[in-house]
C-alpha cells in the first residue's frame, strides 16, 4: 500500500490551504491531497469574502476591495461605516484554486473519493475509490479530513444559512461601489431567525444580489426567485436588469462543538473541523488561522491539535444566539440592527475574528437586546445539560 506522511482530505478551502502552507512549511515529508470527481460531492463555485488588513497573503487571488460597509435596519434606517484598519475583500474560488495548485509541485494529488479513514497504531488508511471504480488504500501517519459534516448533535442548535445570489447587470447605474451592504433587514422576516440582503458592488452596473436567512429549513427555487426579485425591485428599485451566473449555497451554523480531532492520527479542518463563525457562517479567515496552527505544529516537530478557529467565549456567545434565533426568543432583524448601530465596525468586525477583549465582547452584548439574551442563555444552558444523542438526516451543507 502506498504511505505518506500527511494525507489532506478535500481541496476546498481548508484542503487547499493546508496544502498550500505544507507545500512551504515541511520538506522532506510527503504530502498528499485527495478529491473526489463524483459532482455530487464537488463543492459550487464560490465567492469567498472576508476582511483583513489591506496586504494579505492571498491578495493574488482577491478580485474586490470595499474600504466600507453598510448595514440597513428594517425601518430603512441606513449604518454606513469604514472598514479602517480593515479591508473587505472578494476572492472567487476557481482563482483561489488554480493559484493555489498552480504552487503545488512537491504535494501528490490524488482524484479519488474517500470512502473511509480507519485510524491505527501504525498509521491512517483512507480506503479510495477511484475514478474506474476501483478500490485501493492509502496509508498515512496524519490525516487531516474536510470532508463536509453530515450531521449534529441533537441537542445542539443548528441552523442553516442558506442563501441564492443573482449576478445582475441593470439598465440603469444602480450600485455605489464605495460600501459592500453586510445586511439590509428591510426584507419580510420569517417567523423565527433572520432573513436579509447581502450586496457586493462590482461597477455602478453590477453587482452580486444575494438573498440569506438564517433558519431551520432551505427554501425551494420557486422561494429564492421570489425573496430575489422581491429584494431587487421593491426593496432596491433596480429596475432592468439581466442576471448573468447564479451562486447559492448553505452553511451549517451550529452550536455543537465539532471535534477537530477524531482519533490518534486523524483531524478534522475547514467546516467539518469547526472552522465556521456559527454566527455568522463566515469560515475563510477561520480556515486560515486553524490551517496556520496546523502547518506551525508540524513544522515545530509539534502534534497538531488542538486547533481552535475560533474562542471558546466566543462559540458560548454564538450558542446563546442561536438559541435565541430558533426559539424565537430573539427578533433577528432587531438583534443584527442594534448590534451594528450600537458598535463601531471594526470592533464587531475584530469580534468576529475572535481577536476582542472579555470587556469589549461585554460592551458589545450591551448594546444587544438583554433580556431576551438572558432567556436564550438560560434556554441554552438547560439544553447543554440534556442528554447527547446525533442528530440524522441533516443532508448536504456546503
Ligand atoms: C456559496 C457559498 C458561499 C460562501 N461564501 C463565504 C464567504 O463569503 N466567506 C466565508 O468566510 N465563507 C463563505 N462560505 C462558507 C465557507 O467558506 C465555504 O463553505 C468553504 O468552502 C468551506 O471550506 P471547506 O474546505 O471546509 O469545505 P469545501 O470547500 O466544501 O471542501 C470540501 C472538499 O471535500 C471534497 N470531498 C467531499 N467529499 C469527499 C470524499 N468523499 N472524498 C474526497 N473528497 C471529498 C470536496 O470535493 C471539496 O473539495 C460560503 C459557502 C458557500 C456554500
């Protein structure tokens, strides 16, 4: 059986950022990044967005910068604000790719679904089927596996956000170019989460127009083009307008705690390894950070783990959230318009990076809305005490 030292499952976005950093940061170890062909399992084209400050590692690949964000309440009312220090910044995951592999001389590639990681004294072995449908083995000292998770525990909350992005082109110049808009909370809100529109300027003429809730059950095509032309014309007047590409996608947002290692030689990374923001889905910068830590402990001679994306205070946070969201204590719109209002960008936006002080996260729960935060995380608390058992039928995420 062939053997390696690390075997990468996945080359999404934690896969290939491992590779990427592995590349670089162990010579004289081998390294092999396994993905499937089956489409079924191929994640969609992407955007990927996130902030940073203004020289990042992948600005080879980003394709936008907006300097400012907006956020827009549900009466209309309008938070525009820098993003200084910070940048937001778009990168398209084909770009991301292909620059990534275009790197990758020493890494094996290897086009195969993995079936399944059997961890051992010796060794992992992946068991892969490739392309022919043929079976064959792999064998590694580590393994780090991104596969998409398929299910949480039952007690944890989880909610989707799920979302379809219409790439338009209007008649008319529609778009500042100078402000991204985060969230504009004028859309019908359903009876328990949040719904809102997300838009990413590209030219007076264009932009990326997404719809987002953030609730239990995904909507059909007929409901997304109804959020999408409702949010287009009576909500942003664009009037004409042409739809050229399609992005839509569902990023779990739980409050279980994934377990980023999952036996003597084998982790979890990206998604499946607890790498998304539960509040808010984002996932880039916690892919980057948990893939840094990764590739720092190997280089050091280090065992790996355990690598944390994001504080535990902050994860406890989130839970509370998104308790409050699907238990209808919390008014989504309400909650999301008097955390932006209340708090200057940067802050939240360093929050949600996980780099703010105890004081600061208890200076931005002020500004939220306490008492029903309080019911939430007596909620919250009770949950975490009932018994564990998994959840099924969850479906794809990602
Ligand atoms: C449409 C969309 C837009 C998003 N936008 C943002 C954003 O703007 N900012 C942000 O921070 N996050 C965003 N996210 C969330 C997150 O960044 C992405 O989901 C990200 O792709 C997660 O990276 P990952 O490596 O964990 O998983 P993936 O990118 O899904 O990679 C998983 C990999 O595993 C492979 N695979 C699956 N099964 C097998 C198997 N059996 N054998 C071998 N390989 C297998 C797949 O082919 C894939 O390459 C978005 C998500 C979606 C869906």
């Amino acid at each position: 059986m062939d053997r390696v030292n690390v075997a990468i499952v996945g080359a999404g976005a934690a896969g290939l950022s491992l590779a990427h950093r592995l590349e670089r940061g162990l010579p004289g170890r081998s390294v092999a990044l396994v993905d499937t062909a089956e489409p079924a399992l191929r994640p969609l084209e992407r955007t990927w967005c996130f902030w940073e400050p203004a020289a990042g590692e992948w600005d080879a690949a980003v394709d936008r910068r907006w300097h400012a964000l907006s956020v827009v309440g549900p009466d209309g009312t309008r938070w525009r604000s820098p993003t200084d220090p910070l940048v937001y910044k778009m990168v398209r995951s084909p770009v991301f790719e292909a620059l990534v592999r275009s790197g990758l001389d020493r890494t094996r590639l290897v086009v195969a679904t993995v079936l399944d990681v059997v961890d051992g004294r010796g060794g992992a072995v992946l068991r892969l089927r490739g392309g022919d449908g043929r079976e064959a083995g792999l064998a590694a000292d580590l393994v780090f596996d991104s596969r998409p998770p398929r299910g949480f525990p039952a007690n944890a909350v989880t909610l989707r956000q799920h979302f379809r992005g219409w790439f338009v082109r209007t008649t008319e110049p529609r778009f500042d170019t100078s402000a991204a808009v985060l969230m504009d909370l004028r859309v019908p809100q359903p009876p328990r989460g949040v719904a809102f529109g997300y838009v990413l300027p590209f030219s007076p003429h264009t932009a990326l127009v997404e719809y987002t809730e953030f609730t239990r059950e995904v909507l059909d095509d007929a409901g997304y083009e109804a959020a999408l032309r409702d949010y287009t014309g009576r909500v942003l007047g664009l009037g004409g307008l042409t739809v050229s590409a399609v992005e839509q996608g569902v990023i779990p947002m739980t409050s279980a705690r994934l377990p980023v290692r999952t036996g003597r030689r084998v982790f979890r990374i990206g998604t499946a390894g607890g790498a998304t923001r539960p509040s808010t889905g984002y996932t880039f910068t916690g892919v980057q950070r948990q893939t840094r830590q990764i590739a720092a402990a190997l280089a050091a001679g280090r065992p790996p783990g355990p690598s944390r994306a994001h504080p535990r205070r902050h994860l406890f946070m989130d839970a509370v959230l998104l308790r409050g969201l699907d238990d209808g204590m919390i008014d989504g719109a309400e909650f999301f318009a008097s955390l932006f209002s209340g708090n200057p960008l940067p802050r939240l936006l360093r929050f949600l990076d996980g780099t703010t002080t105890p004081l600061e996260d208890l200076s931005i729960g002020a500004t939220t809305p306490v008492g029903a935060m309080l019911s939430a995380l007596r909620s919250q608390t009770l949950a975490g005490t009932r018994p564990r058992r998994r959840a099924g039928g969850l479906g794809r995420f990602t």
